[in-house]
C-alpha cells in the first residue's frame, strides 16, 4: 500500500509515490485522490495499531514526472494530507 514507511524522532511518515511519463492530464500527486488518501489512511491506521505504535503520522506524496528524453522533475510534498481531511 505504501511506497515507503519511515520514522523520523516521534513521528511516522507514511509515503506514497507517484510516476507519470507527462503532466499533460494531471499532475501525478493529483492521483492521491480522497479514495486513495482514504485508503492510505485506513492501511496507516492498522498499521500502527498493529505494531502498538506511539507516533504521531503524517501523510507525504513524492510527485515525478519523467519524459522521453530521460528528464525527471520531482517534487516532495510534506503534510499532503491529514488524516481527517479524507473524511
């Protein structure tokens, strides 16, 4: 469900990653829709009930966008979302 998992001082940071080969339609953050982020958010929820976890979360999107000439364009967006805001 996750692309990456990390734990950064009291904190779980919960990534998700997202390719596209153009912007043209969308921008691949755009992707993480409020389903996507709802599921994420359910996943991360098991997850650190799961492992009795005492960390607060947050929720980041790694945006990249590579084109044909082998350019990629990243973009790390921290807090994209918080855990109410899907529901």
């Amino acid at each position: 469900m996750f692309d990456y998992i990390l734990k950064q001082g009291f904190l779980i940071v919960f990534v998700e990653i997202k390719t596209r080969n153009t912007d043209y339609i969308i921008q691949p953050f755009e992707a993480v829709d409020i389903k996507k982020q709802k599921a994420i958010i359910k996943v991360a929820n098991a997850y650190i009930r799961n492992r009795n976890l005492d960390l607060e979360a947050r929720f980041d999107v790694i945006s990249i966008i590579q084109t044909e000439h082998g350019t990629q364009t990243l973009e790390h967006i921290i807090g994209a979302f918080e855990p109410y805001s899907a529901f």
